[in-house]
C-alpha cells in the first residue's frame, strides 16, 4: 500500500509539472529531493523521476539554492540514465555539471560524481573520446575527495573499465573493475546492488577473452545478490540471466543453457515486448541448442522470429543480419531444404561483400554467439 501511494503522488508531481501548477505549495523541496533518492535506491525509476522532476521544477524557482539544485539535477540525469533515456539524461547532467563548475561554494564531492554518470552515458552513446576526457576528471578528482564515499569511488573505477573495455585496453579494464570490487568488499556497508552491477562487467571482459568459468562465477554472484535484494531489478536480472546463458552456450553445456536461456527469453518478452534485438540473440542461442536436440520445427520458428526482428531493429543489411541466414541455412539442409537454405547463404554472402565481412559474426557487441 504504501509503494501504491507514493506511486499515486510522484504521479501526481508530474502532472503539476507539466500542468505549471506550483509543486511548492504542495510538497516541500527537501521532500521531493528525498523521495526521490529514496525511490532511486530502490530501483522504482519512474517514481523517483516524478518526485525529482518536481523537486527541480520548484527549486529552479529560488535561485539561491544552488545546491539542492544540482543535486536534483544530477540525481534526475541518473535517474534517466539508469533508463537508457540517454538525450534527455545528458540535458539534466549537463547542467548540474554547469552549476557545479560555476559556484565553488558547493561540496566539491559532488562533481566526480557527476562527471562519472556523465562519462558512463558517453561509453553508453559511443563517445569514447567524449567519455575518457570526463572519467579521466572525474577519477583524478574523485581519488582526492571520495576517500569516505566507497560506493560513488567503487562506480568511477567500474565506469573507467567499461570505457577501457570498449577501447579495447583488457589488461586496463580487468585492473579497474578489480580495483572497484575491492573497495566495495572491503567496506560492507556499501550498496551491495553496486557490486551486482560491477559483476556483469568484469564478466563481459572475461566473455571476450574466452574464460567461460570466470565469466560464470561473475555473473553467478551478480544473480544471487540481485534476487534476494528487496530493490531487485527485473530488467538487470534478464541481463544477467541471458550473459549466463550464453556462457553456457559457448561452453556447449547445453543442458545448463537451455532452461537459462528459456527464462531470459521469457523474461525480457515480457519487460520489452517482442522487438528486442537482444533477445533476438538469446533466442538464436537457443535454436542452436534445439537443434542439438533434435528439435528442429521448434528451432526453425525462432530463426524466423529472430531473422525478422533483426531486420526490422537493426536493418535488413547487417552482420548479425548475415550470421541468421547462415545460422538458418544449416538447418535447411539438415531438414533436405537445398533451395531455401542456398537463398539464405545468397543472401547472407551479399550483406557481407556489401559489408566487407570476411569473418562470421564479427559485429560490434561483445556478447555474440561466436
């Protein structure tokens, strides 16, 4: 009843925003601030973005209160982030960023913190350059103020190896999601859903590099802190369901695979609808393992589902594209299909010419099926 309610009211903030009705008159700042931060830390994004929403639409209306300002602001661009609502979580970063660096009254604690939320929408977006300026400051200044703040420090480095994962810089990036697992284990009162969001990443480096157990041993821990946290995030679990999935895939443990894949599948249906190109991989992962077991007409209907969805997400001329029709055609010839499974390897050759592919499955995401 009463996560009801407050959904009720953080509902209601929004509307008063968008309304232009004087939230202040109804709910004090500080409040709003809280519930927010409140709602925040116990994964309910859509409440903490109505209550902060409202707390920055009544802040902005006193001129004097910077910080509170910044705080909401920051804590509304993370809030959005944590959304993968990229453009308008830039908007609320950029901005608390710009009050920070303007009015050096302001707890200066506050700005690595940022700074690391903004470097990790740009590692989010592609802008590599972009996201190593800004972690690069925001670590620099963090080491010196963030000394007492495990959490915000532990986040910086695990946002550092992520960007250092995508530069392609491994040894780097094993070193810095390491060095952020250690400050959260060596300080237990930190935010334990942290570190089940670190896991993932350093299971992401040990994917790349093959280190099937590793990479297993993450994610299982990640798993087992996210499902008895009270906060628990149904959208992180089918991630970490689906990266183990594919580990055991790639290991060709099959029987471990398939009930794993089958539940990240079911899940993610359900979160993100059937237009998910993520779960267009789960279930291509999953007809590969039908296959194995003999269950082909199954198997075919989810290279179909998968095919289309690829096409209408990413576009019909792609890598991953490419890499169903030639997961597809070996199924056609195992089921005598020659012409149908001769069109598919057509069709696949053509992307890849276009593409200038000459190795299978090479796209740009390092969770792929080969």
């Amino acid at each position: 009843m009463r996560r009801w309610c407050r959904s009720v009211i953080s509902y209601v903030i929004i509307l008063f925003v968008l309304c232009s009705v004087s939230v202040t008159e109804a709910f004090p700042q500080k409040s709003l601030l809280a519930l927010g931060r409140d709602a925040f830390a116990n994964g309910q994004y859509l409440e903490a973005e109505g209550f902060l929403r409202g707390a920055v639409y009544s802040l902005e209306a006193d001129p004097t209160d910077h910080k509170d300002l910044v705080l909401a602001l920051g804590d509304l661009g993370a809030t959005l982030l944590a959304q993968s609502r990229y453009g308008e979580a830039e908007t609320f970063l950029d901005r608390s960023v710009s009050l920070l660096r303007n009015d050096p009254s302001i707890d200066s604690r506050y700005l690595p913190v940022i700074l690391g939320n903004l470097g990790r929408l740009y590692v989010e977006t592609g802008r590599l350059t972009k996201a190593d300026t800004v972690i690069e400051e925001a670590m620099r200044m963090g080491n010196s103020t963030l000394e007492q703040e495990s959490t915000h420090l532990a986040y910086l480095h695990a946002t550092s190896g992520k960007l250092q994962l995508r530069l392609g810089n491994e040894k780097r990036a094993e070193r810095e999601f390491k060095t952020a697992l250690g400050i959260l284990e060596a300080h237990p009162g930190s935010d334990e859903l942290v570190l089940a969001h670190v896991l993932p990443d350093l299971a992401t480096l040990y994917y790349a590099q093959h280190k099937w157990a590793l990479s297993e041993q993450a994610l299982l821990r990640s798993l087992e802190i996210m499902e008895r946290s009270p906060q628990q995030d149904q959208a992180d679990i089918s991630r970490v369901l689906g990266r183990l999935g594919l580990v055991y895939y790639r290991q060709k443990a099959f029987v471990r695979a398939e009930p794993v894949l089958r539940n990240a599948i079911a899940l993610r249906q359900k979160l993100f609808g059937p237009e998910d190109p993520d779960n267009a991989l789960l279930s291509l992962a999953l007809a590969d393992i039908l296959v194995s077991h003999g269950k082909q007409l199954e198997a075919e209907d989810l290279y179909v589902t998968a095919l289309q969805v690829q096409e209408r997400t990413l576009g019909p001329r792609t890598a991953d594209v490419a890499g169903t029709l030639e997961r597809f055609a070996v199924l056609l010839r195992k089921s005598n299909r020659p012409s149908m499974a001769k069109e598919m390897e057509s069709r696949a050759e053509s992307i890849r010419n276009e593409l200038n592919l000459t190795i299978s499955m090479k796209g740009s995401r390092i969770w792929q099926l080969q």
